[in-house]
C-alpha cells in the first residue's frame, strides 16, 4: 500500500488544500492529512478543531485519513509507514522553502521521498493567512475556503 503523508498546519484548511488532497488520492492507496503544531505560530484554532474541520471537509474523499502530530516531519511519516511527503505549492517562493526541507529530510532520511503538487489556478494565490486576513477585515472568503469553515472563522473572530 502507498501511503502519503500531507503535513501541515491548516489553520484554516482552505480549497486549495482540498485541492491538493483530492488530487493526491488518485494516485497514492491512502492520504494521511496531518495537522502539524506548530509552537512558532499562534493558530485561530485549536489543533482539534482543524482535525475536526479537516474530517468534515474531506469526508468525500474515501482514501483520506485525518490525523494530527508534533515533533518532526520525518519521524511521523516513518510511524505512518510510509516514506513520501506530499507538498502543495501555490508559487515560485513556497517551492524555495520547500526544497529546503525536502533536501534536509532527504539528508536524514535518503528513503524519504517528498512530492510536489502545485494547486490549480484558481487557488494559487489562496493562502490561510491571507484567508484570516481578510476574514479580519469583513472581506468575503466565500470560495477561497468550504462553506463549513468559512462559518467557523466567522463565529471565531466575532467572539474576540
């Protein structure tokens, strides 16, 4: 079975993540979507209620699993028994950083293999930063995000 492991922190998940899973699913046996901690950032949302929207906004997807972690990348993916990370990229600069870390986890791990998958057009410019920004400042993210999750960040920043 390929399994392949989709780390990140989706805060919030967004249709350009979706994108990705989905597209990942055809061609990997399953898709472990992993909601990362991350202690340098400070999140809208709990880790559980990213798993939780995740799981809700994937549940068409039959070969997704929703799971969540801390710790390093290549140590979760090896315990998921799998070797390939899938990466989505929206632009030239996130392909930079990326590579980075794929050629440092390939120099710990050389049976890590990490896969790039660039979104379509249409949410390449949709980032989860960009999407709470906006949501900040009234704009509508009707379509950059699922309906489910555009309500959830509504009702997170209205009680602030």
């Amino acid at each position: 079975m390929r399994i392949a492991v989709c780390p990140g922190s989706f805060d919030p998940v967004t249709n350009g993540h979706l994108d990705i899973f989905a597209r990942a699913s055809g061609i990997f046996d399953q898709i472990v979507v992993a909601v990362f901690h991350n202690p340098n950032k400070k999140p809208l949302f709990t880790m559980e209620e990213r798993v939780e929207m995740l799981r809700l906004t994937t549940a068409h997807i039959p070969n997704v699993r929703v799971d969540c972690f801390s710790g390093l990348v290549y140590e979760y993916v090896r315990r998921q028994n799998s070797t390939i990370i899938v990466r989505g990229l929206r632009a030239l600069s996130d392909f930079e950083y990326e590579f980075q870390r794929a050629l440092l986890i390939k120099k710990i791990d050389p049976r890590m293999e990490t896969v790039f998958m660039m979104t379509t057009a249409d949410y390449s410019f949709v980032s989860s930063t960009g999407v709470k920004e906006l949501a900040r400042f009234g704009g509508d993210i009707t379509g950059l995000v699922p309906a489910a999750v555009a309500k959830k960040i509504t009702e997170r920043l209205n009680q602030d």
